[in-house]
C-alpha cells in the first residue's frame, strides 16, 4: 500500500472491490493508498487500511448518533465524529486535532473536510457523469486532496472516513425509502 506522505497526490477515487460486504480501495496513479471494508450487514462497522496504520469506524445511536475510531484491536477511541442538526459535523481527535465536515448536495451526495477558516482539505464527490437521480448504490468517488498539506495530515484516513460518512448515509436514505414504500402498500 502507498502511503501519501511518500507519494503526494491530488486526485485520487474510491472505487468498489467486492460484492458482499462491500469493499473500495482508494486509488491514484502510484498505486492503492487506503481500502475500507464492511465488517457487518448494516455497514455500521468498517475497517480502514492505509499504510500509517489499520484502523475501525464505528456508527454508534440513533438519536445522538457519533462514529468513532478506534486503532484495530484498541478499546479507546482515537477520534469521534459528531453530527450536527444539520448533518454537517465535526471530526475531533483525542489530541486535540479537529476537522469540520461539511455535505455538498451539489451535483449529487459528496462532503468535505475543511481546516479551521473552512477550507477543504480532503472533497470526496460523484465522478463525473454520475446520475444524482440514480436509485443505485455509490460504488465510486472522486476525492481531492491539497497537495501541499498531505504529507501533514492523515489525508488518506480523512478520505476514507468521508467515504464511510457518504456510504451510511446512502444506505440510511435507502433503507427510509424501502421503509416508506412498505408502509404504503
């Protein structure tokens, strides 16, 4: 696996692996830089591989919902993501590094990790072509990245974890639609 600190890049995308669960490597031109794999059937539980480490994201709540980050194997979380009212929300590290999260509706399901004066560090978004009106599953996404700052922060984990935050909530979307029509009939 590539690690970004070696291999600065700018574009990269995730791209769907397998079938069931369903796993994505996220790719540049240099090679594989992180996987993300789901460890349950409601996607609630996931592992992240990139060549700084292996680690679990995990949706916890319905009400007060959080995700955390724990390293694979550790009991203590070493960040938590938490949304806000309006599903933008705030990713906080236990060292004190923090990153907001913003969802960009435009053009179809995406978001951004923004530094302190809100700009973006790491935007995941549709490649290009994808149809927003598409009842089909994301089995891929562009990301952008600064170049200049991936060798300081953890850009392919910032990635990999905006690409979990933009597959729960398809799935959440989904799971709400199929329960409306149920419902109805």
């Amino acid at each position: 696996m590539k690690s970004l600190v070696e291999h600065p890049a700018t574009s990269l995308k995730w791209r769907k692996t397998g079938v069931s669960p369903p796993d994505f490597e996220l790719l540049g031109t240099e090679g594989v830089f992180a996987t993300l794999a789901f460890l349950d059937d409601k996607h609630t539980l996931a592992r992240v591989r990139t060549a700084e480490g292996v680690w679990t994201l995990k949706h916890l709540g319905i009400l007060t919902p959080v995700v955390t980050l724990r390293g694979l194997g550790d009991t203590t979380n070493l960040a938590t993501f938490h949304p806000h009212a309006l599903r933008h929300g705030k990713l906080q590290f236990h060292d004190g590094a923090s990153f907001d999260w913003k969802w960009l509706h435009k053009g179809g399901p995406g978001g951004a990790f923004l530094d302190s004066e809100g700009e973006s560090l790491v935007r995941l978004h549709p490649p290009a072509g994808w149809d927003p009106n598409s009842t089909a599953d994301l089995e891929q996404c562009d990301v952008d990245l600064i170049p200049a700052l991936s060798a300081h922060l953890p850009s392919a984990l910032l990635a990999a974890f905006g690409w979990y935050l933009i597959l729960f909530d398809q799935m959440k979307e989904r799971d709400a639609v199929v329960a409306e029509t149920t419902l109805r009939l």
